[in-house]
C-alpha cells in the first residue's frame, strides 16, 4: 500500500489517499452501470486516509439505503462510492482509479456482477469474476436472490 494522489477532472476537487492498495476491481451491478457509463473500476481507500481539498465543490447523493455517490459540481467527475451502512464496508471508499494522478504498478483483481455487465465490455487477466448471487451470498445480504432489487 501506498500514498496516492488525485483529482476530478477540472481539479477543483483533489484528494491525498494513504495506504491505497495496488489492486483494484470493478463493479457491473446497473447503478454502477448508470453512474459511470459502463462500469464503476475502483480501488479501495481507507476512509481515515482521505484527505479532500475543494470540499464546497463536492456533492452527494444517497442513492440507496446503505451507500451514496459523490462528484465535482464543477465539472461532474464522479469522486466515489460510500457505503453509509454500519459495518466494515463504511470505513472505505471507493475511488475511480481514473482519478489517481499515477495508476502505476497497480492491477486489477477482481469484477462483480459479472452476469450485469455490458456485453461487449470485458476485461482482460487472470482475476475472480463473481455474479450477483454470489456477491449478495458472500455479504449475507439476501436470501431471495430472485426478489433483491439490482442495485449497489
């Protein structure tokens, strides 16, 4: 792990994250989808270790019942994903690895909702492809797969 830095697009927003991992994964579930266009590819930063600068620029919205979504209001670049739910998932966030000023050394590791993804979307590499079923098992979050909204 190590000491990464970033910003949106138009650099109204940027940030210095610690201990940010040198692997990262993607996200095909539908919001994800809808929000970044094609996938949400995101590394997983400590939540202690953000350190934001152009805060009155950054807007939120909770779009579910246990996370919400933030981007530039200057330029809309999209800042990252937060689960607000008590748990250990809401002391991370997870930041578009587009948004890391030097990406170097790191290596994707894994996708999910790989039934949801874009058809003609792949990536490439040796690395775990989980469905949603196998998603929403491993976090205990549903015991009706069928029934459970498409969500993130």
């Amino acid at each position: 792990m190590t000491e990464r830095s970033g910003q949106c697009m138009c650099g109204a927003v940027t940030f210095t994250a610690r201990d940010v991992p040198a692997t990262y994964g993607a996200c095909h579930c539908e919001m994800c989808r809808r929000w970044t266009g094609a996938a949400l590819v995101a590394a997983t930063v400590p939540a202690k270790g953000i350190t934001w600068t152009g805060n009155d620029k950054i807007r939120k919205i909770q779009s579910s019942d246990w996370a919400e979504r933030a981007w530039c209001d200057a330029c809309g670049t999209g800042l990252y994903y937060h689960v607000t739910a008590p748990g250990p998932m809401a002391e991370n966030y997870e930041i578009p690895i587009g948004l890391f000023d030097d990406t170097r050394g790191m290596e994707m590791t894994g996708e999910i909702y790989i039934d949801h993804k874009i058809p003609s979307l792949g990536f490439t590499g040796d690395h775990s492809r989980l469905t949603r079923k196998e998603v929403l098992k491993q976090f205990g979050l549903a015991e009706d797969f069928d029934t459970l909204d498409d969500g993130d």
